[in-house]
C-alpha cells in the first residue's frame, strides 16, 4: 500500500472524528429537547394535509357554524349537518337586494364554476327576507343566476332564526333600514367553513385571523373605486386548501 493511500485513509478518519465530536452531541440534544419529535410531529401534519389557515377564536375556543334548521329551493329541510365533510361559504342575502346580493352571487357564481369538479364544495346563501323568498322564488332565481351547484343551498325560514345566525353565528351585520335602498342593511362578506364545521380564515401580515372574505370586488374588477383590493382569488386559494385537509 503506498503512502499516499494511507494519507487519504488518515484524512477520511480525521474527518469522522472530526464529525462525531461536533455534531453527535448536538444530536442527542435535540432528541433529550424533543426537537425531532416536533420535527416528526410537523410532516405529520404536512403528511394530513393540515393548512395554515387560522380558526376564530370564540371564549377560547375555535369557532364553530351553530345549528340550523331552513328549507332550500327545492323545498327540502337542510341542516348544518348536510354540510359536514364539505368545504362551503356562507353569505346572507335577499332576492330583491338592488345593490350588493347581485355582485355577491355573480362572484359566488364564479368560484362555484372553478370548483365544479369538486363534490364536496357548497355554498350556504340565506334569505334575509324569508317571508318573500320562497322556496319557488329562490329557485327561479338560482336558474336566473347560472347557479348548478347541488350543494349550493338558497334558504329560507323563520326569520328570527336567520337573523340570529347571521349577527351571532356568524356576525355577518343584518338588519331591516327603511333609509338605504332596498330597506335592509347587510354584510357583503363570505365566511368560509371547512369540513367538520369550523369558521376559518388566512392571517393578516400581524398574524391575527382575517375572519371574512370582501364579497363586493370581482377578480376582473381587481380592486374597487377606493383601491380596495378583491379578495375572491385569496377566497378561492383559502377554499383549496381546505378541500386538501
């Protein structure tokens, strides 16, 4: 053997030495830390398909759809277990509305159309003027506005109950106004619900919940009068990663 293998032999030795002494104890560290654990318990999460969309926080708790009872265009009963296992966006309209109702469901028209291979994306729309929007009525206008989604559902019900839902389940801001067109004053914001019934939403650049969705700028608009920017892409990305989870 010549003298210049046994160089290279010394210098591959060197450097296992050299590599047990830096980085096994830096190694066993991390495992006595749990490092690794949460590492492992991390892909874990990546491996379930676990997003980075936040949960709102209600009492400490991750906020929940309550329970609801209304009848659809079709007239049949539908509950906010009809929903589960489904990722779906609420919003809270009437069908006479002459300002936003429009905007809002030609933008929910168009996220229903680039979700329309996916079974288990719906959209829950309630009638904040049930007395007027029956079943029949809301159904003429489902066809009028291209609506094809099966698990898009127009409802209608006690009135009480619908207003109820929509400033404390959701507080989505409803209420009768003789002063404003229409005389009903209501959000133009969508909340977005995932699969086992939890109100979620991206973060803001401080990293607090976004919590709704603006529902009044379409994507071709980009941004409204004031340079607000629309959010139905961000909707439609959020939406995504939900049907991921």
């Amino acid at each position: 053997m010549s003298k210049k293998t046994n160089y290279s032999y010394v210098s591959i030795a060197f450097i296992i030495l050299v590599f047990g002494i830096i980085f096994i104890p830096k190694i066993i560290n991390r495992v006595s830390d749990g490092d690794i654990t949460r590492e492992e318990s991390r892909s874990e999460d990546v491996a379930k398909g676990a997003s980075d969309l936040a949960y709102i926080p209600l009492d400490g708790k991750k906020r929940k759809v309550p329970s609801f009872s209304f009848t659809d265009q079709n007239g049949e009963t539908i509950t906010d277990e009809d929903y589960l296992g489904k990722v779906y966006v609420v919003e809270f309209f009437f069908t006479s509305c002459p300002t936003i109702c429009p905007i809002m469901n030609r933008n929910l028209v168009d996220v229903q159309n680039h979700f329309e291979e996916f079974e288990n994306f719906g959209v829950a729309s309630f009638s904040i003027t049930p007395d007027i929007d029956t079943p029949e009525v809301l159904k003429a206008y489902a066809e009028a506005y291209g609506i094809t989604n099966p698990n898009w559902h127009l409802m209608t019900g006690d009135e009480t109950a619908i207003y109820k839902l929509a400033n404390e389940g959701f507080n989505l801001y409803t209420a009768k106004d003789d002063t404003v067109e229409g005389g009903f004053e209501h959000s133009g914001n969508f909340a977005l619900i995932d699969k086992e019934g939890f109100i979620r939403s991206r973060r803001d650049d401080f990293g607090n919940p976004l919590i709704f969705y603006n529902g009044l700028i379409s994507e071709a608009e980009g941004q409204d009068e004031d340079g607000i920017p629309q959010e139905i892409t961000i909707l439609k990305e959020d939406i995504a990663k939900l049907l991921k989870e």
